[in-house]
C-alpha cells in the first residue's frame, strides 16, 4: 500500500512537531528525548540546512493500513494532519560526501506506508539535489520498522557499524546505501 502523503519544506510550524517526536516512545533508538534546548536548536538547523533539506510529511488523503498490532484499520487518518518528518543532509563517509536520509513517524500513523512514502520522496530529492551521491541511512540493528522502511525503499545493506549518535554514545547500526 503506498500511503496519500506529500512532504512540505521545513518552516515554523515544524517545532511543534518536533516535540511531539521529542517522546520516550519516538526517541528509544536515538538515545532518549532530548531538553528544550536541543529541541529548539534541532528546530533552529532544520530551518537553516545548508547541503539537505528537512521535510514536515503530511498526509493528503485518507491512509489507512495495519497498525504494529497486525488488526485492520477500517479508519482512514484525516487529510491534512502532520504525520512526521522526514529529511536527507550531507555527511562525511568512509572518505566521501554522501547524503544521509532519516525519518520519523508519528504513531498512530506507524504501520501504514507512511514512513516508506516519505523516505522514498526524501531519497527522491536526495538525487535532484546531487546525482552522483550515495545515499545512506543508519538506523539502528534493532530498529525493525527502520531497516524494513531502508529494504522497501531500495537501499542495499552495506554491514553493521559503530555509529555515534546522539554525540557522546556509540550505537550499532545497518549501514544502508544506495550508489549513485
């Protein structure tokens, strides 16, 4: 199922956004909520990124779907609520400057396509923006939703590796890739 979303640049109306992805729930494999401060100053780059560009996703039409817990959902999530974020950024890599995709979804639009549609418009973007770029993404090894969203997309899993993130603490990811 493909999920009715569009993203929309990054503007004001992302911070309030940003603390409601800013939950225990949301930030399990990010290193945990991050204080008022950093919220902002997340808030502050997105509206400023230089090399990439942050996305609100919304939703354009009704999306339904299966939640994690496997039932049927027979309501749609209305047209024109913000379901999450989604963005890429440059980074430097094993020596060369790729573009780093990320995401994060609301829960109760989880389970619906809604990450995979964002992600596949934020690589989509991605290689407007620079054609001859890797794109990459690192969530997790233990981050399922993360790494299925990385597979159905189309990135190609490049090994496991020792990523920093939050700075400061040392997590093991999936490095994902697509080549230019």
């Amino acid at each position: 199922m493909t999920a009715n979303i569009r993203i929309e640049p990054w503007s004001d109306e992302g911070l309030e956004l940003l603390h409601r992805l800013n939950t225990p729930e949301m930030t399990t494999h990010l290193g945990g909520p991050e204080s008022e401060e950093k919220v902002a100053s997340r808030h502050q780059r997105y509206l400023t990124l230089g090399n990439g560009r942050m996305y609100r996703v919304m939703v354009t039409g009704e999306v339904d779907g299966t939640t994690d817990g496997g039932d049927d959902v027979a309501v749609g999530l209305a047209a024109g609520a913000v379901a999450g974020s989604v963005g890429f950024w440059e980074k430097e890599w094993q020596g060369a400057t790729v573009h780093e995709v990320g995401w994060s979804v609301l829960p109760e639009f989880q389970g619906r396509g809604v990450a995979v549609a964002a992600a596949t418009a934020a690589v989509d973007q991605a290689r407007r923006a620079a054609p001859d770029r890797w794109v990459r993404a690192f969530p997790s090894v233990d981050h399922g939703a993360s790494n299925a969203v990385c597979r159905r997309i189309g990135l190609v899993l490049q090994g496991e590796v020792e990523f920093e993130y939050p700075p400061g603490r040392f997590m093991r990811c999936n490095d994902w890739g697509l080549a230019p």
